[in-house]
C-alpha cells in the first residue's frame, strides 16, 4: 500500500485532531528558569515532568534494533501501543479488526473496549497460518488484522513469506507482534517497513530483555504513522523513574540470559516428552512451551500444590488439553519437571 491509502484509513477525528502541546514543546532549551508548566521548583529528581517525546530512551533502543527514532513508538507496555491502533485506525461501532485465534488476548479486549468489531480466525492444522480465511473474513470496513509471530500461546513464528503475502493483499494495516522475536530462529519484519507501509510491527523490552516491571512496549511503522501515535498518545506517557531504570539496564548483555533460556527450552521440551502424562510438547520460536496433557486442570492444580505457578491453558479454544509453560531459570524448570514426571 501507499503511505497516502494508509494515512486515509485513520479516524477522521484523528486525522484533524489539535493535540495537546506541552509547555517543553515549545521551549527545547536545557537550562533556563522554567516557570511554564506549573511543576514544584524544588529538587528532588522528579519534580519535572519528562520528555514526552522519550528522544533520549528511543536513541538507545534506536541503537540496539536499527530503526530510526522518528519510526518508533513508546507505550506503557506494548498493551498501550495494541490500544492506540484502535484509537487511531477504528471508528467504534462502524469498523472491525480481524485476528488470528488462539492468540494475545489484549487484541480482543482493546477491541471491546473501543467498541470495534473483533473478528477472530482459528490457526489451520498444526497452528499454520490461515491465509485465505483471513482475508476472507475482511470487508471494507476491517482497518486491522492482527498477527503474533512467535504466537502466544501456541509458541510457533509463521512463515515470512505468508506473513508479507497478507501484508501486500490487505487493504488496511497489518500489526505484527513480535513480543517473543528474540527467542525466535526466524528474523523480525523491522526490516520490512520501509517498503511496507501498512505495517506496524510491536515488540517489547518486558519478555527478552526483562522489564516486564518498566511498561515499556515499542510500535514500529512509518514516520507518519508514528507521528500520529505520538499525537493521540497521553503526552506524559512514559515516566521518568522507568526511562532512567531502563537506560542502565539495556546497558547489560541480555544475549547471554537470552542463549540460556533457549538452551532451557529444549532441554525442558526433551525431558516433557519423555514423562507418561505429556501428549505433545508444540515446537516453540517463543520463551514458554505449550504443552498438552493428560487432566491439564488436574495437573495444573498439583503445581499450583508444589507452588510452581503455569498457565492453564485447556479451556481455549484451540488449546484444548494444554498448559503453556514459561521457561524459567534452571533449578525452576527441574521443579516443574519433577511434578510433570509423577502426574498420571
Ligand atoms: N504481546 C504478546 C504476544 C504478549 O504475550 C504480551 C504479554 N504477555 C504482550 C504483547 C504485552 O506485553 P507488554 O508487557 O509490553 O504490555
């Protein structure tokens, strides 16, 4: 798609929208006797409100994923950044969002919340990618088709190739999560968005690079598009505390935590596949196995008794009989096991 039939999909309001200007959008300078946003003059770290544009935190992240500053987004977690696809593409009541099922259940919600039709496909034999479904179940008012690749909870990347085939036949925009691309074999769409205007890929620094407790989720797209994210946005968004934690600690090496957890995978995957109870361990792109199971309620529970916390899985259609693991740190995968090896 041209950018321009991309920029005709958002919101009329959205389209003509005045966003707020903060008083530090009109003064760039660094020093000076700031008497124009109302703050407490007092030192004490915080008292100033914080770069609503985050240009400092998105340099560094700019760094480590090779995509320029002004094509990227900020959120309160990448939960912020599914919310605002809605707010800026999806008139409520008059347009729909397609998805794929099962997947990240935010998708969903977001979409009742703004009061958007939710259009969910289930995955095809092997969870592969149902291509001609999802495009069959658009019309002219679907502006969204979300597709997570490693999905949550099946643990599987689609193919490149399908995913771009959807890319280039549907006429909205296209999101691509990517929360668990880290731990994936296949490569990020990143390097697709310059040809690809209708793409709008997420990731986040809460799965590989641990910082679940920061809420800081990342939106990548055209200039444009990011542009008008960056209008509807809250324009405080992203706080001080959290920028400054993350700064130091995107400075440490994740890749060797990173190897670890994957090397944890296959060993955790090999031994589930030996225990009585495990029917099927699926192949997993992700940080967590799904895994199917004799009594998944039943062996949930007898965790739950070892205090070894998964998720239960087995009422999602789909997923029938299955609980999704998350790959932890050694010792705690050995708890695990030894329950799922007693289970009937
Ligand atoms: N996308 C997927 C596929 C996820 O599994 C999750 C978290 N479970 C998220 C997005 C949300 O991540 P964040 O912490 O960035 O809001």
């Amino acid at each position: 798609m041209e950018l321009n039939d991309v920029l005709r999909l958002v919101r009329k309001n959205i389209q003509n929208l005045a966003p707020y200007s903060t008083a530090r959008d009109e003064y760039k300078g660094a020093l000076g006797v700031f008497l124009d946003a109302n703050e407490n003059p007092f030192e004490n770290r915080y008292n100033r409100y914080p770069d609503p544009r985050q240009l400092e935190l998105k340099g560094i992240i700019s760094g480590l994923k090779g995509v320029p500053v002004e094509n990227m987004f900020l959120g309160n977690g990448s939960d912020e950044a599914i919310d605002l696809c809605y707010r800026v593409f999806c008139t409520p009541g008059k347009d729909n969002a397609v998805a794929i099922a099962p997947s990240y259940g935010m998708y969903r919600v977001a979409a009742d919340i703004n009061d958007v039709e939710f259009r969910e496909v289930q995955l095809g034999a092997d969870y592969s990618l149902p291509v001609k479904e999802l495009l069959q179940a658009c019309d002219e008012n679907t502006k969204l088709m979300f597709i997570c690749s490693p999905n949550n909870p099946t643990g599987n990347s689609f193919p490149v190739d399908e995913m771009v085939g959807l890319i280039n036949s549907f006429n909205g925009v296209v999101v691509v999560d990517e929360a668990y691309i880290d731990f994936a074999a296949q490569p990020s769409l990143l390097t697709l968005l310059q040809e690809h205007k209708n793409l709008i890929v997420l990731q986040t620094l809460s799965k590989a690079y641990g910082l679940a407790g920061l809420r800081l989720g990342l939106a990548f797209a055209d200039a444009e598009i990011m542009s008008i994210f960056a209008k509807v946005k809250y324009p405080y968004n992203i706080n001080l505390a959290g920028m400054e934690r993350a700064k130091e600690l995107l400075a440490r090496d994740v890749e060797a935590e990173i190897e670890l957890l994957k090397n944890e995978r296959l060993r955790v995957s090999e031994a589930l596949e030996g225990f009585a109870c495990v029917q099927k361990v699926y192949p997993s792109d992700a940080n967590f196995l799904l895994v199917m199971v004799n009594d998944a309620r039943g062996l949930y529970e007898a965790l739950i008794n070892k205090q070894v916390i998964v998720r239960d899985r087995s009422r999602v259609k789909g997923c029938e009989g299955t609980l999704r693991i998350t790959i932890g740190k050694p010792e705690e995968n050995d708890k695990m096991l030894a329950v799922v090896k007693e289970w009937k």
